[in-house]
C-alpha cells in the first residue's frame, strides 16, 4: 500500500535494507537510509538517540545579554550521506560531526535548487528562486529582497563574507548586500586553468585575519565562511585517498567518486583547522554556529553527475547542524527542514523580527514538533544566463517538486509528466510511479501546481556577463539549456 503524505507515523516505518548501497562503499546509499540506521540504533555512540534524556542546552542570551556572533559555515556541493554523522563510513568527517554533536542535527533538510548563487540565496532571504529572482546562477536576487546580513547589519552586526565560488561574486549573485566586506577574491586559485574555485586555505586565512581584528573592538560579528573543494572538476587530497572496497574494479566512474569523497573529507580538515584558530579570536561557545551546504551532488545516481539539472535527492539533500547560546545539545530532529529555514532561525535566534514575506520557519521554535506532512518545493532550472535561449525560449524550470518525510512529486516541463515516489518505500527515487491511486494523485499534483502556479514570480534582470564570466561559469559546468 502506499503511503499517503499525510502520513505521521514516519519513523516507525522500515527503510529498504542496506545491500542497495552505492557500489563503491564511499558513501551510505542515501542520508535517508543513514537515518534509518542511526534510528535503530546502528550508529549509536554518534550522538545519544533523538528519544533520550534532554541534554542540557547552552543558556540562551537574555534580554540584556549581548547578542552573539554569527558563524555561517557552508560548504559548496556537500551530500548530506557523505558526512559520517549522517551514515557516511568512507569518508569520515570528524571535525563536522563534532560542531554538529555540539548542536542540533536536521536530519531531513532540502535545498530549494541545485545551483549556488540562487541557493544561497534561498538561505538568506527565505524564499523560492522563483520569488527571490535569482533562478539561474549569473541571475543577481532581485535588489529590494531583504537579506539576512543586511538585516543583521541593522541590528549592530558587523559583518563579512568569504566565498570561494565564482558564481557568488557579487555582480552574479547579488549576495553582498549587508556585508561591510565581501571578500571574493580569487586571486588564490585551485587550478591552473582559471580561478573559478578559491582554496580552502585562501578562505580560512582571510576569515581568521578578519575575524581577529574584527573581535578586538566590542559589538556581534557575522562572519560567512564559504568552501568550495566538494564542486567539480574532483581533486585528490595527499592524506585523504579512498580505496576500492574488496572485489569491487576502479572504474573510472568509482575513481570519480573516490576523488569527490576526498574533497569532502579534505574540506572537513580545514573546517576543523578554521574553528581551531578562530577559537583564538571568539568564544565559539557563545557564537551561534549554523553549518550546511548550498545543495548537493549527484554522482551518478539518475545518470546524472553534478547538481542543478533535476530534483533528485542527491542534488537537494544538504547537511544542516545549529550550534550555539540557546541551542539544544547532542539532539537530531527528524523535523523535515529546507534552506530557506536559515534566515528565521538566525533571526529568531537572535530575537530580531524576521521580514513578513518569508517562507521559511525558526527551526528552533519546530524542531520538537516535526511536522511530517510539511510541504518542502524545490526547482530545478536551465543552467545560466550562458544559454541565450533560456529567458526567451524557457520560462518554465525544468522540473519542479514538492516533498514531504513520505511522498514526494515531480513534475517535469519538458515531458509534460507527473511522477510520484514513495520515499518510505523506495528512498532512491529510482521507480516513480506515474499511476499512483486515484485518492493520491490529484490532490498532489494539484498541490504541486498550485504552489508553483501562485508563487510570486520576479525576474531578476540578468547583469552582464564579462568574457571572464563565461568562462568561468563554464568551468564548473554551469553551461545548456539541460
Ligand atoms: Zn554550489
């Protein structure tokens, strides 16, 4: 029988047993399944299970204590399954599990898309690309869209940001908003070829020297520190190499995804060293943390590698952790999160009124209460302003889709098709079901519909793209209409 997304009984129901992983071993299968294992027990010792005695939580500042810093900690193209407190076995990631076993985990978060610029930009504004204006990455969030720095910013924060992606300089994503200083610079690039990727190293040696300047005078920080090394094209890292698992043949496919689970584990050195040397500079134990990623990675699941082009679990599920004053310790929620949570969360936080129009939710106010039957939309776009079609020829995205813990519909333009998985029982998407009972059927694809149908719909102008632009988009792939 299949389920309903009505549903709330999620976690009581079995996932598919675990022989359908990944054949390299680099990863659990999917971050659902790496769920369904720490909910029975697998995994115990990560983290103490969601039902145990309440850890105590940092206290949360009073009305007369000073507000705290800001870390945001993103890390570009990051699944959720590659992290090992997510069920990831190769590679392990110790120094994000032990931020995120300080906090609270959503174990069930989605982006809104799979692509940079206009994710991010879902965090910072709460709301859709198709309402924030930024639907491909070179397309700038539309400029009278409050933003959580900019907000900040008003509220006393003294702020700066630190990317490493190409598409979020400023003239393509528009993301600098509310930030006194924006550092993008790609002076310091991964490889030779072009800068389109700035190195973790370059990133961490800029945040820490802000930071401790910065920290000397009195007044709260915000303070984005972007990484970039999980995006393609996939390095190597010296000391973070995978091996095929036993009996399994080094394609040049499973090399690929050795090469991707290097990146993870390499990123997540440099995120312990940059907590390391911020500790210096702040009291991390009074700055709240909010770690996650823009969207995630397809590596060859759907026959699909990178991210952007469907929406598909690999590209939407991102890690999310929430550390800091106020924030419950050592707990995991199964409360079914989105990226456009971000900004509600941090402003709720901090107890600053968050914009009318957002729509997103103050995770901290829902995390007990997980609403099973949330709807969660995502879209997946043409690739960039590159394609000189897209605006004219393609005003429709190319899929579109609506998720709850249960149920999750697609539907995709070019096809003119409506498919519907049953995540409970099949968690991989791989056998949509185009036939589902009539009782299923219209009320979700009429939901699906509606949602996209009544969306504020802004497009932002596209800023011009220099010839340097072009060829760096086109470096991480963010090149077609498809
Ligand atoms: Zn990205």
């Amino acid at each position: 029988m299949r389920s309903t997304d009505t549903e709330t009984d999620t976690d009581s129901m079995p996932f598919p047993p675990t022989s359908r992983s990944t054949p390299t071993g680099v990863a659990s299968p999917t971050r659902r399944l790496a769920t369904s294992c720490i909910l029975s027990g697998l995994l115990l010792g990560l983290l103490p299970a969601a039902t145990g005695a309440q850890q105590s939580s940092a206290a949360p500042p009073g009305p007369e204590s000073p507000r705290p810093h800001v870390l945001l900690l993103t890390v570009d193209t990051l699944r959720a399954d590659h992290l090992s407190i997510y069920g990831s076995k190769q590679p392990r990631t110790p120094h994000i599990d032990a931020l995120a076993r300080r906090g609270l985990l959503f174990e069930d978060a989605l982006t809104t898309i799979g692509k940079t610029g206009p994710a991010f930009a879902s965090a910072f504004s709460s709301l859709h690309p198709p309402t924030h204006g930024a639907r491909r990455n070179g397309v700038p969030v539309r400029d009278d869209v409050p933003l959580l720095a900019e907000i900040l910013a008003q509220n006393g924060y003294r702020t700066a940001a630190f990317i490493s992606n190409w598409t979020l300089r400023d003239h393509l994503s528009g993301l600098a908003r509310g930030f006194d200083v924006w550092d993008e610079d790609f002076s310091k690039r991964r490889y030779g070829v072009g800068p389109s990727e700035r190195r973790a190293d370059s990133v961490i040696a800029a945040t820490v020297k802000w930071t401790k300047k910065a920290a000397a005078s009195p007044g709260p920080l915000l303070i984005w520190a972007h990484f970039s090394e999980p995006h393609t094209p996939y390095d190597e890292h010296d000391g973070f190499r995978f091996r095929v698992e036993p009996g399994e043949r080094r394609t040049p496919q499973v090399a690929k995804r050795l090469r991707y689970a290097s990146e993870v584990a390499y990123t997540d050195a440099k995120i312990g060293e940059l907590l390391r040397r911020l500790e210096s500079h702040i009291d991390l134990d009074r700055t709240l943390i909010l770690f996650f990623a823009d969207h995630g990675e397809s590596i060859g699941e759907h026959d699909y590698w990178g991210h952007g082009r469907n929406v598909h679990w690999p590209n939407l599920d991102i890690p999310l952790a929430i550390v800091g004053p106020g924030v419950p310790q050592q707990r995991r929620s199964t409360m079914p999160a989105s990226i456009i949570d971000v900004l509600p969360t941090v402003l709720g936080a901090l107890r600053i009124p968050a914009p009318e129009a957002i729509e997103g939710l103050d995770l901290l106010q829902h995390w007990q209460t997980p609403d099973d039957a949330r709807q969660r939309f995502a879209v997946a776009d043409r690739s960039t302003a590159l394609f000189e079609k897209a605006k004219e020829e393609y005003a429709d995205p190319l899929q579109i889709a609506m998720q709850t813990r249960s149920v999750k519909t697609i539907f995709d333009f070019d096809m003119r098709q409506t498919r519907y998985y049953d995540l409970r029982r099949d968690p991989l998407e791989l056998e949509s079901d185009i036939n589902p009972p009539l009782e299923l059927k219209p009320p979700l694809r009429r939901r699906l519909a509606n949602w996209y149908r009544g969306l504020p719909k802004h497009d932002a102008d596209e800023g011009p793209l220099s010839e340097e632009d072009r060829k760096q988009l086109e470096s991480l792939g963010y090149t077609g209409g498809r």
